[in-house]
C-alpha cells in the first residue's frame, strides 16, 4: 500500500488507485494516515470532520465513512485488514514508510541530525531527496479540521526550514540555479518570510539578475507594508540598500539578454515604463492558487525568452481567472520588459464579440503604433502584429476569449513574448499545452480572502461564522470578494447574522452582490449566449441538487441520448457544469441555485412537474435493472407494479448496470427519494424505496434503509394507499429490528398486519407474520417467534409455495435457540434445499451459516468451521455484507471451542470490524458476549470484563432479553474470583432471563450457581 499525502490524499495498492470517495471520507483517511498502526478515537474523528457542532448523524456517518473505505481497500489483495476498527475507533495497519508525508519529514529530521555534526554531502543528499517528494502542500484539497490544520502547518513550516538550509548550502556551494526554484516556491507559498526573501534576493545577485532582486524586495515590502503594516527587516533593506547602488543586469547573468531597445518595424517609439502598463488594477488580496502561479512562471522562464509561451486559464465564471492572469503578468515585469498589454475580448457576450481584427487595432495602438501606420486588411495588420513583436519581449493578456478562432490570430509566432488567455469555455483545439482549469479555493483560501475583504478582527473574532460564510459562497472567489465587501461596508453586522441569512433557506443570489457586480451577473453572461434548449437543460438541472449522467439529463429534458451527451459536454466546457467523475456530473451549488431561479421564472409548473417525473421515472427502472441480481424481481414487481417505462430508450441493455451503480449513485438514490417527497411524487417516492430495500439490506446499509423508507411511508400515507402504506412499514421494521428498536418495529409489523387482514392478503399476512418471528425472537420470547414462524409457513398460499424459503430461517433460529436442535437443522436444511433449487447464493450462504451455528452448539466445531468458511466465499462473492458479521462470530466460537484463541479472538474483531459499518446492534451485543468468553479463556479477564459490561448496556438499551442474560453470566465468572456474593448475583438474573425464556443456558447457569452457593464463602 502506496499513502500519498504531499500535494493532495491518494492511495495506491499495487500501482492501481483507489477511489477516495467523498471529501468527508478522505478526511477520515487523513486521520488515520497520519497516526499509521495506532488507533484514533471516534469522537476524534467527528470533531476533525465537524468542529463546530456534530449533527445528529455524525457517529454513523463516520462508520459509514469508513465502512466504504475498507471496502476500497478489500477490492484488493493486499488492502484486506488494512482498517480496522479497534474499540471506539479505527487503526490503519501501514507502516510509516508506505506513507510519503512521514518519509519525507524522517528525512528532514535525519538531514538536521547530521547538519549539526557538520556532515555537507550527506545533508545535501537527504534534503535532495526529501525535496523530491514535495509536490505540493500536505492533503491539499482536503477538508481540514482543528487537528489536521496544525498538522499541515507544522509540515509546511518544517518544508520551509529545509528550502532554507538547502538553498543556503546550495549557495554555499556556488549552484545559485538549484537554489532558485526552490526559493521562489517558498516565498509564493509564504510572501512574508523574511530569511528565505533574504536568501531569494542574495541568489538572485550571484546569478547577476539585480533587477530581479530588486523587483523581489519592492514586491515583499509592499505586501508587508499591506497585510502588516510595517517595514522590512534590518537584514532585508541592508541588501536592498546595496543592490540599487549597482545597475541593473541582464537576466540571467548575461546568458540570456534581452532585446536591444531601438526603432520599432514600423517606426513607432519604445514606450517609456509609465506607458507600458495597460493591465487592469490588481488586486490588493490577491491569495490562493500558488502552485498554478509557480507552474506559469516556471514555464516561462523555461523557455528562455526564444520563443512565445502561451498560457491558458479556463473555469466557471467566478472563479478568478483574470485576477490570476493579471497577477502572473506582473509576475512577469522584469522578464517582458517592452510592455504589458491587456483587452476584453467579450467572449461571452455573442453580440458584442471583440473580432480578431479589432482587437488587433486596440493591442498595436498600446504597442504604441499610430493609427495611421495600420493596415486596413486584416492579413496586412496581423502581418504588422508579428513584425512589432518579433523585436520586442511583452506580457499580453487576452481575456473572456470565446473560442481559438478568436485566439490565434493575436498569438506571436516568433518571439520571447507572453500570452495570457483566459475563457469560459475550454479551448480543446488550441494546441498550446493542458490549461490551467481553475478550482474553486480550498476552504484555507477562501477564509484567507474573506480576512483580506471584510477584515481580519471580525474574523479571528467569529472563526465559525467566517469558515460557514465561506462555505456558502460554495468557495467562488467572486462571491466571497462580494460578500466580503458587502460587511466590509456594514460594519456594526456580525458575521453570525449573515450566516443566519443565508441558512434560512436558499438564499437569493442577489445577496452576493448587485447590478453588474454580482455572481448573478457572472453566470447570466455565461448562460444568455447558450442555445434555447441548451437554455432549457441548463434550467432543468437546477432543479436536481445532486449528480447526474446522460441518461438522467436525456429524461429530465426529453432529449435522445446522443442529444443530451452533446449538450452536457458543451456545459461542460463551459464550466456550468462539473464532471466529477467520469460520467457522473453536478453544478457548484451556486450555479445550481441561478438555473434554479431561472427555471422557476421561465419555464411553466407542468414542465418542470414532467422534468421531475421522468427523472424519477428512469432512475426507477435502473435500479430495478441494478438490483436484478440481488432482488427477487417477482417480489419486487409485486409490490410496485409492472408499469413500462416512459423512456425505454434510455434504459442500457440486460446485465449492462449492475450492483456498482447502485453502490455508485447511493447517495444520489437517497436524495432522490426524498426530492420524490417534497416535490409531491409520492408513487415514486416509495416505489424508489422498495425497489432498494434489498441493495441497502444485504449491504447492511440499515440507515439508508430507516431514512428511505420513512420518506416513502409518509408519501404512501399522504397518497392514502394502503398496499404502499403496508409495504413501507413491513420493510422499515426490517431496519429498525436490525438497530434495536424492536418495540418501533412491532408498531410497524402490526400495521401492516391490520392492512393485509382487511384485504384478506394472505401472502402479504405470511410475509409480516415471519418478520413478526424475528423481532420477537430478538427480544427473547422465543415460544411466540417460532409459533408466528410456522403460523406464516402454514398460512402460505400453495401459489406461493416459492417463498417458503423466506420464513424456514426464522423458525429454525427460534428453535436451535430453545435447544431444539433436530427442529433447527430439519428448518435450516429446507432453506438450504430451496436456496440451491433457486440457484440464491446469498439464501444458500446464510443456510450454510444457520446449519453451522447449530453444529457449534452440538459441539460439531470441524464441521461448523468447514460449512462457515463456505458460507464467507459465497458472501464475499456475492458483495453480500449481512450475515457475514454472524458467520465470522461464531466461527470464533468455533476456533474458542477448538482451543485456537487468537483465531477466535480475530474473527470477533472482524466482525465488530462488518458491524460498525451498519450499526447492527443485536448483532454486536452478539459478538461482544463472545469476544468476552474468548478474552476471558486467553486468560485477560479485565478486558473480557469490560466487553460483557459493554454488552449488557447495549442490551439494555435495545431490550435484548438473550444477550442481557448472556453478558449478565459472562460478568458472574469475572466476579467469582473476587466477589462470589457478586457473582451470584449476576448469576441470579441471568436464570431469571434464561427461565422466562427457555434456552438452554439456563442449565448451565443452574449449576454454576449451585457449585457457588456450595463451595464459596458465603459472603453476600
């Protein structure tokens, strides 16, 4: 395994990368990156991912967040065990060399380590190969939290001392050009820091750029004057002091002069330096995009002024692309020293487009050529363009282009001059290189911007309230500049009070900004130049606030899928709509919110209502397709209905979408649901829901489940239909038996009885009545569970005699958990009989498990061990996640029974390991009885004493009967060495349960409790 923390979070098994997920999930993998093989706590986690307030949600949102990490990770050989969870909290099992963060700061250390004893050449060598690694600023990209925050700034800061020591022992050693890259990356990065300003202007000297030097004092103490508010260091003017008393050099030491100053082609003058600058004003706060900044620069400067360096900048509108474009052009001031030429090209305005030709007038008049003297013909004037630059080195910046057409006539073909050209659109046939595609800023950026415009005292005062600001602004510079400047104005406002406008609801775009000067502004340039029905798609998206594909854009629009590929690529490259991944796209939340509002304007009720109703419709019938392999489509049918759908076109062919989809688009699946019930689709809205019942279930997705299909439920009972109000409560009681909440999940099954009974549904009564058996044999009264078992069995219509799969598990669970063994293994061998009928692999992998967990109480360990590992192939080959965390329980009790303990003990880990990512409780009270019988055989009887006590109070809470009674006699052996009065006790209430229940354990408990009463001291 391969972690990649420097310049960004990637992670590599075998050369293959692996997919991150989510910014919330990469977040949790930094954590656990950065402590490799220890354990970082739960509540640690939450509060990196939300350190102002977790919601209500936050713990099963961190599990689920790992849960999908540890998959990635399975997908491959050597990621198997590579996270786990270790009590309250998950550990990544790498050492610190697969991470490139720690080998690079072990690195730095040994280098300091050995600069102290005066050791150069080995120093040099480690700084040059910690150097190497340094790709960019640790977990860029990554959302950080209080933790992360200072980890990053203690790396950055050790990177910055090492670019010191290895430029002045560069310097040293006369290789003043080694030294150079890496100073001006450190003073990008931190424009303050004075010994490596120092270092930059004294290696600027020696190559013999004095100007150079000199540009890099007057820039630094302007913006120290600006961000500090006071003077350079003694150290810095000093140098300053002697560099202007020498003149200026050539660039370079004289090995790359620059062109001798004279008359122009056409005669026209040199201008002197106050009429060179034709650039806009620049920002005062210009911050972020350092690398992209140094990656221009250092691509000029390549070139060695003998050729034309044509940069591209592309991105959504808002996004900076001319403040980026004006800041690099003054960047390069003392390397184009025959002008800085600037014009709007009105890209995105069609009819008031700049022409090549035109544009071509305004640039030769800066250059400072009479109008007289140009062309009237537009070959003779660009002709004239590239004779005045082939003389000359300038700085040009073409903003807003439209597209290469407009471009390539203004680009010089033989000169060391810059070109700056900035678009909405990308320019793919511009063959000048890869463009720079602007992001929006990380959330470090866009605060640092927001203190630049509304004030650093306001923010230090509500740090909270500035990073929510920041994030509202969906981290668009235009739009925090905006509202930056708007407090910056009002400034009696607390930064909490604007947050709380723009929480209320969906704020208007008006708040950020006015009139031209808005992000409302921005986007409208860049949607009135579209075609109507790209018009009419780009509305249409604003009402989808997640992702989407083709096929989803097709439906919402009416469109053929080959149309609607043609206009998303098109949104695409114009930057209003983002590609995350490939096929799957979204718009930043602002953007979404300004075709929404223009959705709600332009287009009418019925066509929004037609839009939504065919985007739910497709995405319908692809999960249906999706889950082919895991539903049985009969039951599925069933319960929806067989209805065609709308768009039959846009359904991919058989076995062409699979389970990955479902896996892929999950969270989409879910806010569809839930969009399905607010906008007032209630078909969909449970129909959806059913249809991913069995997906989230064998995934052990119980969550996902309880917040489905308490959407779908409230949508069936607001439409009054009662077959959908039984479905949706039959199938949340699944969920809600699975976290506990057995009491909630009786409220269910019974309502969905009482409907089935009224309309004298006798498979739906069958189906509720065998749920109705697993509760109550969760809760204990196991009499009942296996009498509801075999009431369903018998009640079953003959028409349906297929489905007597479905309810033989429940009884032959009641029955092997009252003792009655030969009852169990006769159910649990006709499950199997009919799963293998059927060709279900999943049914046959929990038949197998079942059949197993008899054996083991039957003292049959080989036998179970043999049927247990069967089962975990068959659950691992199917991606089937429920029943595995049973199946790896009792094989530990299996290994325990077999005398091999470490076994034991890690098979009950992993299955902790399945059930943290679900949330499965009864499961986990399971486990942790037996993970305690295992500890307490091992010999380490203080842990098993915590996991019973851990056990029992989960078992409490959820009102498992067993499971209380088992942690009560696990606690009881624990306390018969030191407290027999306590262990009888224990003993005592376990009897009680186990009594009332009729499991066998009672015996057990019987005579454990007579040897104490006949043996111990007697004290009570």
């Amino acid at each position: 395994m391969k972690i990649e923390m420097l310049g960004g979070l990637r992670v590599a098994f075998d050369g293959s990368r692996v997919d991150l997920g989510t910014p919330k999930q990469r977040t949790v993998l930094a954590m656990l990156a950065m402590r490799p093989g220890r354990t970082v706590a739960l509540e640690e986690l939450v509060d990196e991912i939300w350190p102002t307030g977790p919601p209500r949600s936050a713990v099963p949102n961190v599990r689920t967040y790992a849960a999908n990490l540890r998959r990635a990770f399975e997908a491959y050989d050597t990621g198997k065990g590579v996270l786990v969870r270790q009590g309250n909290g998950y550990r990544l099992d790498v050492t610190a060399q697969e991470v490139d963060l720690l080998g690079f700061l072990d690195q730095l250390e040994q280098a300091r380590r050995l600069a102290a004893g005066g050791q150069v050449e080995p120093v040099r060598s480690l700084l040059g190969q910690a150097m190497s690694r340094w790709i960019g600023p640790p977990l860029a990209g990554i959302p950080l939290g209080p933790n992360l925050r200072a980890q990053v700034a203690a790396v950055q800061e050790q990177y910055l001392l090492a670019v010191e020591l290895s430029a002045g022992m560069a310097l040293e050693a006369d290789q003043v050009d080694e030294a150079i890259p890496l100073l001006r990356s450190a003073v990008a990065a931190q424009p303050f820091r004075e010994p490596v300003l120092l270092l930059l202007m004294r290696a600027l000297r020696r190559r013999g750029d004095v100007a150079g030097a000199i540009s890099v004092y007057r820039s630094a103490a302007r913006a120290i004057a600006t961000e500090l508010g006071v003077a350079p260091g003694a150290d810095l003017r000093q140098l300053y002091q002697e560099l202007v008393a020498h003149p200026p050099q050539p660039i370079g030491g004289g090995r790359q002069e620059a062109p001798a100053a004279g008359p122009s082609a056409t005669g026209a003058h040199r201008p002197d330096r106050h009429e060179w600058d034709w650039l806009p004003r620049p920002v005062a706060d210009f911050v972020g995009r350092a690398e992209v900044v140094d990656r221009m620069v250092a691509k000029t400067r390549a070139a060695g002024g003998t050729q034309p360096v044509i940069h591209l900048i592309d991105g959504m509108p808002g996004s900076g692309k001319t403040t980026l474009a004006v800041h690099v052009a003054r960047q390069l001031l003392e390397w184009c020293p025959d002008g800085q030429l600037y014009i709007d090209l009105r890209g995105h305005q069609d009819d008031n487009l700049v022409e090549p030709a035109s544009a071509l007038v305004a640039l030769l008049r800066q250059l400072g050529v009479p109008a007289g003297r140009i062309p009237i013909d537009p070959e003779e004037r660009r002709a004239l363009w590239r004779r005045e630059l082939s003389s000359r080195r300038v700085v040009i910046v073409l903003d807003n282009a439209a597209d290469s057409r407009q471009v390539v006539p203004l680009l010089p073909v033989a000169s060391g001059s810059v070109v700056l050209v900035t678009s909405r659109r990308r320019l793919v046939d511009l063959d000048v290189g890869p463009p720079e595609s602007l992001p929006v800023l990380s959330p470090e950026e866009g605060l640092r911007l927001l203190t630049a415009s509304a004030g650093a005292d306001r923010v230090r005062a509500e740090p909270e309230a500035a990073a929510e600001i920041v994030r509202r602004c969906g981290h668009l510079p235009l739009a925090i500049r905006l509202v930056g400047s708007r407090l910056a104005h009002r400034r009696t406002r607390r930064l909490a009070d604007l947050v709380r406008q723009l929480t209320v609801a969906e704020p208007n775009l008006a708040t950020f900004g006015m009139g031209d000067r808005s992000v409302a502004s921005a986007f409208g340039a860049s949607y009135e130049p579209l075609h109507e029905v790209t018009k009419r798609v780009f509305r249409l998206l604003g009402l989808h606030a997640g992702y989407f594909d083709v096929t989803m854009v097709a439906a919402m629009a009416g469109l053929s899928h080959a149309k609607a590929g043609q206009i998303l690529d098109d949104l695409v490259d114009r930057h209003l709509v983002e590609e995350s991944e490939s096929g799957r796209h979204r718009m930043h939340d602002l953007v979404r919110q300004y075709a929404r509002q223009r959705c709600l304007e332009t287009d009418s009720a019925e066509l929004r209502r037609a839009a939504l109703a065919s985007l739910f419709d497709v995405v319908l019938h692809l999960s249906i397709a999706a889950g082919e392999t895991l539903n049985r489509i009969v039951d599925v049918r069933e319960d929806v209905g067989s209805a065609a759908p709308e768009r039959p076109d846009l359904l991919p062919a058989p076995g062409t979408v699979d389970v990955g989809w479902l896996e892929r688009e999950r969270s989409n699946l879910i806010l569809l649901i839930e969009m399905a019930s607010e906008y007032g689709f209630e078909g969909y809205a449970w129909r959806m829901a059913r249809v991913l019942w069995r997906f989230f279930y064998v995934r052990g997705y119980f969550e996902d489940i309880l917040r489905t299909h308490e959407f779908g439920l409230a949508a069936a009972e607001r439409s009054g239909n009662l077959p959908a109000m039984a479905s949706m409560n039959n199938y949340l009681a699944s969920a809600l038996t699975k976290t506990g909440s057995y009491r909630r999940a009786i409220k269910c099954l019974e309502a969905a009885l009482i409907i089935g009974q009224k309309s004298n549904d006798k498979l739906a009564i069958a189906k509720v009545r065998g749920n109705l058996s697993v509760v109550y044999w969760a809760m204990g009264d196991l009499e009942r569970a296996a009498a509801l078992g075999t009431e369903a069995l018998r009640d079953l219509p003959l028409k349906y005699m297929n489905r007597v799969r479905i309810h033989l598990p429940n009884i032959g669970l009641a029955m092997a958990s009252m003792g009655r063994y030969r009852q169990a293994l006769r159910a649990h061998r006709s499950h199997l009989f009919w799963a293998r009928v059927e060709g279900d692999r999943y049914q046959i992998a929990n038949a197998l498990s079942h059949i197993a967990a008899v054996r083991v109480r039957q003292g049959d360990h080989r036998q179970a061990l043999r049927l247990l590992g069967s089962a975990l192939v068959l659950y691992d080959r199917t991606g089937h996640r429920y029943g595995e965390a049973d199946a790896r329980n009792m094989m530990g009790v299996a290994y325990r029974h077999a005398g091999l303990l470490a076994q034991a003990r890690r098979q009950h880990e992993l299955a902790l390991a399945v059930i943290a990512d679900s949330a499965e409780r009864q499961a986990e009270c399971g486990v942790l009885n037996e993970l305690g019988l295992t500890l307490a055989a091992s010999g380490d009887r203080d842990a098993a004493m915590q996991v019973h006590q851990r056990a029992l109070a989960l078992a409490i809470q959820i009102d498992s009967a067993y499971e209380q009674g088992r942690a009560l006699a696990g606690l009881a052996e624990h306390f018969l060495a030191i407290d027999p009065g306590q262990a009888r006790r224990h003993w005592e209430r376990a009897l009680a349960i186990f009594r009332r229940m009729g499991v066998p354990e009672r015996f057990e408990v019987e005579r454990r409790l007579a040897e104490t009463v006949t043996t111990g001291p007697g004290n009570s």
